[in-house]
C-alpha cells in the first residue's frame, strides 16, 4: 500500500491542474452567449498563410461565430482560444488544405478536416446519427413503430 504522506502529494500539479479547468470553464463561459451549439473543448486550428488569398478573401473573418479570426498586418490571425473548432471558415474558404482543423469529441474521436466538402461530409453523418438514434429511441423497433401506428389508423 503506497506511503500516505505529504511528500506524496504533488501540490505543483494540483495547481496547474486546476488553473487549466478554471481557465477551460471561463472560456466555456465566454463563449457561451455566442449560441454556438456544437462546443468542442479540444482542438487545433491551423491557417497556412502561403496559399490563403487574404486580403482579397477575408471570407472566414466574416463567417466566424466567435469572433476568433482577425486582419492585422495584412494577414488572417486567429484567437486560438475563441475558437471552438465549429468549421464555418473551412466550409467558406476558397482555399483547400489552407485551414486545417483537427477536433476531440466527447467521446475522444477525433476528426479532421480541411475542405468544404469535408465539413459537409461530416455534417452529413453527423445528422444521420442524431436522426437514427432519435428514431430507434422513439420506436426501439419495427413491432413498436407498427403497434403504435396501427393503433392510430383504427
Ligand atoms: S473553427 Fe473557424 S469559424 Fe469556427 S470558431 Fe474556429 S476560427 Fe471561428
Ligand atoms: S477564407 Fe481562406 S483564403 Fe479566404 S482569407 Fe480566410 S483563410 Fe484566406
């Protein structure tokens, strides 16, 4: 049985561990009142500035529900802290491959992507999942579904 004592105890970790879920919660505070629906609390955002077309685009500065994009000095900067990893500039920029975004779920899947027809792709499944398990909830299976509509019909 391990020695309880305080030597033991790794305060320094228990501090940093704490600023970064008291820094975690007040960003999810922050951003809560921008109406985002889909939060992700991991990821990663990358902008290759070689192949953005910048000042004659801008259009990810204008779709960004959090305001995490900006122009200065003739380049798109980013907050990597507003942002939520949401897609919405992927899905409007010109450019493929020029924002990469990576992105944890809750249940620790990752997904990745980088074009328009990605962000669709995935939406796309996305939505049939909800819409499968909505439906299996409400009817666990044919016999239910035809039992209760059946029922109606008389
Ligand atoms: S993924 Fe793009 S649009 Fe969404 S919050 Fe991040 S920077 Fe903004
Ligand atoms: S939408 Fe793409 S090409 Fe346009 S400014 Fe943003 S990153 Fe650059």
């Amino acid at each position: 049985m391990p020695e309880n004592n305080s030597s033991s105890i790794d305060i320094f970790g228990m501090l940093s561990d704490d600023s970064e879920e008291k820094k975690k919660s007040q960003r999810e505070e922050l951003l809560s009142t921008t109406g985002v629906k889909e939060f992700f609390k991991e990821g990663d955002i990358r902008i290759d500035k070689r192949t953005c077309w910048g000042l004659e685009c801008k259009l990810c500065i204008d779709a960004c529900p959090t305001n995490a994009l900006f122009w200065q000095s003739g380049e798109v900067k980013i907050i990597k802290d507003l942002c939520v990893y949401c897609g919405a500039c992927v899905l409007c920029c010109m450019v493929d491959d020029c924002i990469k975004i990576k992105r944890k779920r809750e249940n620790g899947k990752i997904e990745k992507f980088s074009k328009p027809k990605d962000v669709i792709k995935l939406e796309e499944r996305i939505n049939t999942k909800k819409r499968v398990e909505r439906v299996t909830g409400l009817f666990p299976s044919v016999d239910r579904y035809c039992e209760k509509y059946q029922k109606q019909k008389k």
